[in-house]
C-alpha cells in the first residue's frame, strides 16, 4: 500500500497533506522573509549608525573651520603686529 494511493481514497487525509505541505511552503518562505527583514533592519541601524556619525564629523569639521578661522586672524595680527616692531627697529637703528 502507497501513501498516494491512501490518499487518493481518503479525500480528509487528501486534504490535510496538501495543508501541510502548503503549511511547509509557508514555513520557508516566512523564514527567508524574516532573514530578508533582519538584513533589512541592520542595514537601517548600520545607516543611522552613519547619519549620527556623519552629523558628529560635520559638527567637528565646523568648529575646526572655525578655529581654523580664529587661528588665520591671530596669525594675521601677529604678523602685523611683528612687521610694526621691525620697521620700528629698523627706524631706531637708523637713527643711531
């Protein structure tokens, strides 16, 4: 006796094999969609993960610009500042 020959005379039995293996189908398609999701939500937190991180270096980019900025100006004074006391050094060496 063959399982599909019991089948075929039990039309319950029939139908609780295909629910089973319809149920089977389920089963496999549900897990690579939950394997699909799970990829899905690390990419997500992988990509958060890297707005914060891009909105953290742009933070630190804009305060080096500007102490880059306050740094360019201090040096400009002090530049000024040196090139005053060598033609003020220059005038009182001539002098003498």
């Amino acid at each position: 006796m063959n399982m599909r020959s019991d089948l075929a005379q039990d039309p319950l039995a029939e139908a609780v094999h295909r629910l089973d293996g319809a149920m089977s189908r389920i089963e496999r398609v549900t897990t690579r969609l939950q394997t699909r999701v799970s990829r899905a939500e690390a990419a997500l937190s992988d990509g958060v993960d890297s707005d914060i991180d891009r909105a953290r270096l742009a933070e630190a980019l804009d305060r080096a610009k500007s102490r880059e900025d306050e740094l360019a100006a201090a040096a400009e004074e002090a530049a000024e500042l040196l090139d005053t006391a060598i033609e003020e050094l220059r005038a009182h060496v001539s002098v003498e």
